[in-house]
C-alpha cells in the first residue's frame, strides 16, 4: 500500500513482466546471428594472427583445427554470459526489448548464463529442437530457459504513457 497525494491509501500491484511472442524472439535471434558472425569473423583473423596461418593458403588441422573451434564457441560463451550476467541483454535483445531474468524479476546469475549457453548450444545442434519447445511450453519459453532457470521477458512491459517525461515549454 501507498499512501497517495490526495491523503487517499492506493494500493500497487506488481505484475509479472509479459511474455514476448515466440516471433519477436526469433527476429531476435536473427539480428543476434548477424552480430555473433561479426564477432567470430574477428576472432578469427585474432587467431590465425596469433598462429600465424593463412585463411587462404593453409587451412587449419589437427590440434589446431580443434582448438580454433574451442576458441570461437569460448569467444562467444564469453560475449554472451558477459551480457546475460551484466544487464541481462545483447544489443538484439535491446533492439527487441528483450530482457533475460532469473526466472522472477532478478538478474541471471554467471551459472545460470553459462548454462542458458551451453544448452542453447546443444538446442541449436540437435536441429533447433529446444526452440520448437516453445511452440508447446505454457509460457512460451524455450527448452534451455527452462532447464537453466532462466526467462526472456519483454523489456518494455512496465511502461507507459503516464510515466514519460514532460515537456517544459515557456511562452
């Protein structure tokens, strides 16, 4: 309860953030591919730099090839637990308002985020199967979110047209 500025007692409830369309977060998703390419492709030239090979003339094998590819799932594990942990959003989940949670309203936790990641991982390779889970899941959440405890919510739910900013204007 909370005392109003009328003298009057107006009570507040708190709703639980909406769940966004399964659409919206995949158009997500697909934003999210753009930037995830964009990071491997220089993590990449980082690598081969570093090894000193050519993309061109000498592809990787072996040791190497195996580690190139730790190296690029660990570069990007990394850029999303960072930004899962940190806020809660990558720039697509901003661009979308998308936001991750802990299952409640709370921010995601470095193991909660590092699993979301790993089982998104295994979802994805098992032909997206974690992501037609959500065709079928009460609140529309995918496989990993539910077994990592976590939960994608839109950002924007708690807003409206009362809280904007007004506009001082002098006459």
């Amino acid at each position: 309860m909370k005392a109003g500025m009328d003298g009057g007692v107006t009570t507040q409830m708190k709703q639980s953030p909406a769940a966004p369309s399964i659409a919206r977060r995949l158009a997500s998703m697909l934003y999210e591919s753009l930037l995830a390419f964009a990071i491997v492709f220089f993590a990449g030239l980082i690598f081969l730099g570093v090894v000193g090979a050519s993309a061109v003339s000498e592809p990787l094998s072996g040791h190497f090839r195996t580690l190139f590819q730790i190296y690029l799932v660990a570069t990007l594990g990394i850029y999303f637990v960072w930004c899962w942990h940190r806020g809660g959003q990558t720039l697509p989940m901003k661009t979308w308002k998308l936001k991750l949670t802990n299952g409640g309203d709370g921010p995601v936790s470095v193991r909660q985020a590092t699993a979301r990641y790993l089982l998104a991982c295994l979802s994805i390779a098992f032909a997206g199967a974690g992501l037609v889970w959500a065709v079928f899941d009460r609140d529309r959440q995918f496989l990993h979110d539910r077994l990592a405890g976590t939960r994608i919510v839109s950002s924007d739910s708690g807003t409206n047209a009362t809280s904007a900013p007004s506009r001082n204007v002098v006459g």
